[in-house]
C-alpha cells in the first residue's frame, strides 16, 4: 500500500475497566490528534492533504482508525 494506517478502531468511551482512548485500540499508540498537540485540549482530526499514491502492488491508501480526513488526493 502507498499509505497504510491501521490499528483498528475502538468504538467505546473510556472507562475505569478500559481507559483507552474511544477510536484507538492501542495504549501504546502515537496517532492521538489533539488541538496544538496537547492531550489535554480536545481531539481533531489528522487531515492528509494531497496524497498522490501511484503504482502500488495492493491499494492507494489503506487507511482505518478514526479522525483522519483525506483531502485534495489522489
């Protein structure tokens, strides 16, 4: 793939029993967006802009876990 983001997705709110984040199913992962980076403002969405993905063996992009836009690609 040209462009591989996957960790499934969390469709939970955290909770004592589970305190990971809703729509990331990994403590240890990195991919938490959040207003000027700081976990403690609220989440936004990654946006990748102008993608160009060209001649790949399997897909363009595979792309799943939540609070991603992809725009202007291709």
């Amino acid at each position: 793939a040209g462009l591989f983001i996957d960790k499934g997705v969390k469709t939970s709110n955290a909770s004592a029993a589970d305190p990971r984040e809703y729509l990331c199913l990994d403590n240890s992962a990195r991919f938490r967006p959040h207003q000027n980076a700081d976990p403690s403002r609220p989440r936004v969405a990654a946006v990748i802009d102008t993608l160009i993905s060209f001649k790949n063996n399997d897909f363009g992009a595979w792309i799943r876990g939540g609070d991603i836009i992809i725009q202007n690609s291709g």
